[in-house]
C-alpha cells in the first residue's frame, strides 16, 4: 500500500504517504490509492492529517518509476494535458473536503508535495522539513497543481516570486517566518501536535467547523467586506441551529 489509513482516534483519520524508499513520490499506484483514499474517507471523519512515512513528506512526481500513464515529452498535447489534470486534481480534491485537512511535514516537500501541502487548511512542520518547488529547474513552468494560486495567498506574492521563480530549497525557519506554517515543532513531536490538533477540531461541531472553513476559503477572496460579513452571518444561523451546538454551548455553561 502507498498510502497508509489510520484512525487514531474518533473522527480523525490519518493519511501516510508510503513510499518511504522513494521519500514519498507520487507514482501511478499512489495517485490512484490517494485520488480514492480522499474521495472515500471513513464515515464520522471529522478532521484528516496528511503526512509521510520516513524521512520524507512528499518528493514529487517520480519521474523515474512512476509506471503506466505518464506521457512523453513528444506525445500529443491532449495527452499530457490529461495527465497534467489528473495530477492537479489531488489539490483540488484535498481542498474541496469538508473536513479540516492538516498537512503534517515532516521532511522534503517538493512539486506535487508542496502543492499537496499548500491545498491543506493547517500546515505544520517539523525543523526537518524543507519546502521547493523544483519543477522550473526542469525547464518547465514553477506554476502547477494549484501552487500559483495557493501559495501567493499564503506567503504573499513576493515570497511566493522568489520560490517559484529560483526553486531553490526553503528550510523550515523560513517557512515558519514567512507564514507557510503555523507551527514548528521537534521532529519527535510533529506526528502528536498534529493528532492533537486534529481532536481538537474533531471534538467540535461538524457544521459548524466546514462552515468556517468554507468562510476561509470564499472570503480569501471575497469581492469586500460586505460580501464577506454577508456569508459569515448566515453561517451563523445556519450552525447556531443545531443539537451539537446547543449541547456544546451547554457544555461551556458548565464550565
């Protein structure tokens, strides 16, 4: 199995890529296992962590043995434009869940692991991480897999121009400091702050956090404030509602 699934412990479900010999590199058996792993999580999933087995997070594309269906370089450009998609749809797939996505990195993150990494709502990091975008020292574009979008947003476009553009390695202090991350941590603690984290998130009301994270997401790029109060006060209406929230605002109560 290249991707490992653990439920730790109630509502979280944990992602392990595992290809370890290979840090993690994305090859056809991985993305299909992921691709189903994302559209297939356990019922009751309230919060997901997605991490790497070994040394490594994720090292991209595996050029080198990433076996049936990756085009060539002279194959028809419908082709590698079909693989191209195939591949940016991991992001988006990791995006568009409902559930909180914690990226847990916990060693090199590069390409379509950055871009993994970069679709995840929390990113945390271990001082062994380090974070590159490689593809423009292989003569092609440093804009993939949703990276131009995410990232920019993130770090601003300045930072985001000087990773691109050079692809040269971040360590895990610049991350930090440049906002990729929230937190960074030993890389003994990385797997245990990102479960905690991850019971955190799943102890609370389910409506309540995918519609903050929707909020997150439209509002990152809301046409204004007006439009982006609007949104904000009728998710309030809507989870206010609810038994869970009533059961936890007792809860609180109560001290």
């Amino acid at each position: 199995m290249s991707v490992l699934q653990q439920s730790p412990s109630a509502g979280v479900t944990v992602l392990r890529l595992n290809r370890p010999q290979r840090l993690n590199a994305i090859n056809h058996g991985m993305l299909a296992e992921l691709t189903s792993a994302l559209a297939n999580l356990a019922a009751g999933t309230r919060a997901v962590v997605i991490t790497g087995e070994g040394r490594g997070f994720c090292s991209g594309l595996d050029v080198r043995d990433f076996g049936a269906g990756i085009p060539a370089a002279d194959d028809p450009a419908i082709d590698r434009l079909r693989f191209q998609e195939s591949m940016a749809a991991l992001p988006q797939a990791i995006r568009d869940l409902p559930q909180p996505v914690i990226a847990a990195v916990n060693g090199p993150c590069v390409g379509a692991g950055l871009a993994l990494c970069l679709a995840a709502d929390i990113r945390i990091c271990s001082t062994a991480a380090t974070f590159g975008n490689a593809a423009i020292l292989l003569g092609l574009s440093g804009a993939e897999m949703g990276i131009s979008y995410h990232l920019p947003r993130i770090v601003g476009t300045s930072v985001a121009a000087d990773w691109m553009l050079t692809g040269r390695t971040v360590p895990a202090q610049e991350a930090d400091r440049r906002g990729l991350v929230s937190q960074l941590v030993a890389p003994e603690e990385l797997d245990n702050c990102a479960l905690d984290l991850a019971d955190r998130i799943a102890d609370l009301t389910p409506l309540g956090v995918q519609l903050t994270k929707r909020a997150l997401q439209v509002n990152t790029d809301a046409a204004g404030l007006d439009s982006a109060v609007e949104l904000e006060n009728r998710n309030q209406v809507i989870s206010h509602a609810t038994a869970e929230a009533a059961a936890l605002r007792q809860k609180w109560s109560q001290g």
